[in-house]
C-alpha cells in the first residue's frame, strides 16, 4: 500500500526585477486597485458610498447572518477536536525536535497585543455596559436593562463576543498557514492553505484571487480596529488636556470629531510605518512586550480601587453560564422577520396596521416605552394591550436584528482581521505543538480577555449599580468610557498618570495592530517572503490611512456615524474570505488525516 506525497510545488510567480520586484504583481496591484477605488469613491462621492455600503450590508446580513453565526461555531469546535485528538495534538509545527523561536512571555505578550489589544481598551467597559443594557433576553422582555437580573446574560455575550469563538476564528487560519509552511516548507502566504483540496490551481490565478480576498480582509479589518482606537485615543487625549477642536462637542455626548480622529490618524500611521519598517523581531516584540506590561499595571489599578470582589464573583458565574451555553452560542442563529411574518402575529385589531408597526417593533435598539411614544394616528389610539401585544410579535425582528447588527459584526470583524493575526501567529509560533498552539492561542488568551473584561467592565457596571457614576458612565461614548470610568473611580494626579498611561497604551496597541498588519499584507503579496522590500510597507501604510480618513469623511458628510461605512465595508469584504475559511477547515481535516496515514504506514514499514 502506498499514499501519494501531499502537494507542496506551490510556485508563486514574483517579479524579478522593477518596482514589484519580490512581489507577486498580480496579487500586490489588484489589491492596491481596489483600496485605491474605495479611496476614490469615498472621496468624490462620500454620499453615494456610504449610502451604498450600508444597504448592500443589510441586505447581505439577511442572507448570510446564519452562516456568520453557525460557522463561526464549527471553526471553535473543530480546533478543540485538533487540539484533544492525540494523534494531531502532537504534531510539532516544524521539524522533529525544533524549538520555539520565541519565549512563552514574548509569545503571548505578541499574540496578545496584534489579536485583541485595542479591542480590548476600547471595549473593555463599553461592552460589557453595552450587554448590560442590550442583549437578547432584554430584547426579549425578559429581564429589564441595566438591572441586577441583565448582569449575566451581559457577561454570557461578552465572553462569547471576546472568548474562543475570536480566537478560534485567529488560530484556525493561523495553524493552516503554521502546518502547511513548517512541516512541508510551503510559503507563508494564504493560498498555501488551500493546496490539499485544490493543488495546482493554487499556482494560478485561484491562488491570486485567494490571496487577494486575504489582504482585502486585512485591510478592512484593520481599519476598523485602528478606527475604533484613534477615537479612543482622542478622547484620551482630550480628557488630559481639554484640547476643543479634537471633539464634536454639539451632541449631547461629546464625540471625537472628524479633524481631531485624522490629526490622530495622521500621527499613528507615521510611527507605525517607522516600527513596521524593522521588522518583527524587534519592533513589533519591543512594543508587544511594552503593552503587556502597561496592561497589567492598568488592570492593577482597577484590582486595587476598583470593585475587585464584585468582579471576581461576576467573572466565576460568568464563566460557568458561558461554557454552559457554548452550543447555543455558537449555532443559535436568529432569522429575519418579514413584514408578512410579523402580520400574522399581531393581534386582529392591528393587523391592518402592520406597515405602521412593524419597523419599531422590530427596531432591535428601541424599547417598548420608546416604541409606544413613536405611535401615531390610528396606532396610537389602540388599546394599551394591543401595542403591548404588537411590540411582542415583533421579538423575533428585534433578536434578528441584535445578533446581526452585535454578534455578526463582530464575528465578520474577527474573520477580516484572521489573514492579518493568523498569519502574524503562525510567523510566531514555529516550533510550537499543534496543541500547544491552539490551546495556547485560544484557551488562555481568552480566560485572561474574560479577566480583563470583568474587572475593569464589572467595575463601571458596580460604580452604576450602587449610583455612585449617576449614569455618567452609560451617558459617554463607548470610546470614553474607560476613562469616565477612572474618573469616578479615582482622582488627582494618580488619574492624570494613569489617564496619560492609557493614552500611551492605546498608542502602543494601534502602532502594533497597524504595523504587524502591513508586515502581514506585505509577506502575502511577496508569496510568503518576509524580507521583502520596505518601500511596499510604507505604501500599504498610506494606503491603510487613507481608506480609513476618506470612509471617515464620507460617514461624516453622509450624516451617520464616521465609523459607520468602515463597519459596513469591513463586513462585506469579511464574507468571501470567510468562504476560504470554510474551506481551509476542509483542507485542514484532509492533510491531517492523509499525513497520519503516512506516519502509520511509514511505521508499519519499518517494523
């Protein structure tokens, strides 16, 4: 009995010579044509763009919100089944006996800080205060927000939003991409991980097209982390220092504004550009290590005045109603409701009025009080039971409407960023176990996520709970949070130090997610060539900065929210790649089972 070798004569073709010498021209110029498009468009017709994005998000939501959601659990599942297996779990990535490039604390302080760092600075009291007031239960009916009973169904969604299935979604194109390129010395490139299911197609214009859906996804996904922490890092600033112009100060909350988000845009880039110019061994792990460290100095501080005990509790049920309900976490997906659906459901009485009805019954972000004061004319004037009765039949839009607009934003954000963390992961991780590697990269990444979210997020839910914050801390932006949040927890100079601390370490985090991402967009486009030339870095760099500040102008001049056509174009470029995660899981499962074939019949031999 013989097994035919795998595939491994992935030729990429790259320039020789020229500007796109080292690169693949094809992959590195079709990627750069269609950033430089969306620049132009947002530019010349910020209207039309932001208009465009966000009905084609809808309407792509409605279609593929399950497969967001059930997929995203079967990549989870999947990685734990590796993981446990013996037979894969020991797989070494790389050759017999190789040992990891890097030491445990550089290891995770560098998977930590490109994975979730800024996510976790901006979210680490928005999301949890977020749940708290707005989750699927309160939109239910069942539990009221902001109360004692919304506690645990907050904290059951932030661990989901922020635990294995983030991290899963990492490690599952991180491991394809660290197998695939360490035992079989394939290039470190996207399309690699696609060789056991199409071979040869992978030297073509397939593996172009792979490859290009993998930056295009890492470019979105990284705009909106790094537009998401410029705002924080503006409102940081403007916190220590008062600055004015930084802030849109005409709302009832003060927002960044869209000249203080590019000054601060402006500022990021430049010194990311600098750090990813050299290299990962020195200024991404520089940064990482300094991050890890300003990380726990900051979590120190919420330990030692914020509400420890009260957190820690939080963080022992959370965690058990979060294992509890893994399954339906992962595989309850919530379907659209139609007009005709919600009809159907009403009472007699107001059935004729449905088209009245059905977008504030089912507008998942309202409340019955907030639906009832929209009533007018003849809705108004029916009975109190009868809107009652109408705001219920609208559940199933409201849930729909949550989980699409939550829990699939994040997880198409999460697939947007897999190309750029997975393949930094993999770049990492070399000598590492296969169960080292996924447990190491999704297990305890996640435990110390969920650590991080309770005592600095139960700290502002307690400080709101027993009416010390006054709703001060709901009140803000969800960039601001965390640092209403110090102000009611702590004052004088030790909240200007830890304040100024913060703002720093926002910084450091945006210059790591920034400039491991151009280090990774950079690696593809060359076919898995790190020490490709710098002049491509620095490129990506101005192109990373101007779709984010041409999508922020155009969601300013299209009267929504700046981050609104970043948010809304990061998840239609999520869904093709997510495809291509599909497939690597296939892949994956392919080379496993044919390699152990080989290992069994090469023993068999040898005896």
């Amino acid at each position: 009995m013989s097994i035919k070798p795998p595939f491994t004569n992935l030729d990429i073709q790259t320039a020789s010579k020229g500007f796109y010498e080292g690169h693949n021209v094809g992959v590195a110029f079709t990627s750069k044509l269609i950033m430089v498009l969306l620049v132009i468009w947002a530019l010349i017709w910020p209207g039309n763009a932001v208009g465009t994005l966000g009905s084609f998000n809808a309407r792509l939501l409605e279609s593929f919100n399950s497969f967001y959601i059930i997929v995203t659990g079967l990549f989870m599942f999947f990685l734990l089944a590796v993981a446990l297996l013996p037979a894969t779990g020991k797989r070494v990535l790389g050759k017999p006996g190789e040992k990891p490039e890097f030491r445990n604390f550089s290891w995770f302080s560098m998977m930590f800080g490109a994975g979730l760092g800024v996510g976790l600075m901006v979210f680490a009291t928005a999301e949890p205060l977020g749940l708290w007031g707005s989750n699927p239960m309160t939109v239910a009916g069942q539990v009221a927000p902001n109360s004692p009973e919304a506690l645990q169904p907050a904290y059951r969604y932030t661990f989901a939003h922020y635990g294995f299935h983030a991290w899963g979604v990492y490690v599952l194109t991180g491991l394809c991409l660290a197998y695939y390129a360490y035992t079989r010395d394939m290039p470190l490139t996207i399309r690699t991980t696609l060789t056991p299911l199409l071979g040869g197609w992978m030297n073509g214009w397939l593996g172009n097209v792979v490859d290009i859906l993998g930056v295009v996804a890492t470019i979105l996904g990284v705009a909106v982390t790094i537009g998401f922490g410029v705002s924080q890092f503006i409102d940081g600033v403007y916190s220590i220092f008062g600055v004015a112009w930084l802030m849109d100060l005409s709302g009832d909350v003060p927002r960044p504004s869209v000249a203080g988000m590019l000054a601060g845009l402006l500022t990021i880039m430049c010194l990311s550009v600098l750090s990813a110019i050299s290299g990962v061994g020195r200024g991404i792990k520089i940064l990482s290590d300094l991050n890890l460290v300003l990380s726990m100095i900051l979590l120190l501080v919420f330990v030692v005045f914020g509400s420890f005990l009260f957190a820690m509790t939080t963080y022992a049920t959370a965690l058990f109603d979060y294992v509890l309900h893994l399954p339906q976490l992962s595989f309850l997906a919530y379907p659209p409701q139609s007009e005709a659906a919600f009809a159907a459901a009403l009472p007699e009485a107001a059935r004729p009025l449905a088209d009245q009805l059905y977008a504030g019954a089912t507008n998942a972000w309202g409340s019955l009080e907030g639906f009832q004061s929209g009533l007018t004319g003849a809705a108004a004037e029916l009975p109190q039971d009868v809107q009652i009765a109408a705001y219920a039949a609208g559940t199933p839009g409201r849930e729909f409407g949550w989980q699409s607009g939550w829990t699939t934003f994040y997880w198409a954000w999460w697939i947007a960023f897999a190309p750029f963390v997975g393949l930094f992961l993999a770049r990492i991780s070399r000598g590492r176990t296969v169960r080292e590697f996924v447990f190491g990269c999704v297990i305890l990444p996640s435990l110390v996520c969920f650590a991080w979210m309770t005592i600095l997020g139960a700290t502002a839910i307690d400080l709101e709970l027993n009416g010390a914050a006054n709703g001060a801390i709901i009140g803000a932006s969800n960039t601001a949070k965390l640092f209403v949040t110090l102000q009611n927890m702590i004052s004088g100079p030790l909240l200007a130090g830890i304040s100024a601390m913060c703002v720093v370490l926002v910084l450091t985090f945006l210059i790591t997610s920034a400039d491991s991402g151009l280090l990774v967009m950079n690696t593809v486009m060359s076919g898995g060539d790190e020490a490709s030339g710098m002049r491509h870095r620095i490129i990506w760099g101005v192109i990373l900065t101007l779709v984010i500040a041409t999508l922020l102008i155009a969601g300013k001049l299209g009267d929504t929210n700046p981050m609104d056509a970043i948010k809304s174009a990061m998840i239609i470029g999520a869904l093709p790649f997510t495809m291509v995660m599909a497939l690597m899981m296939l892949s994956l499962i392919k080379a496993l089972y044919r390699d152990s074939l080989r290992d069994r019949l090469t023993a068999t031999q040898r005896a």
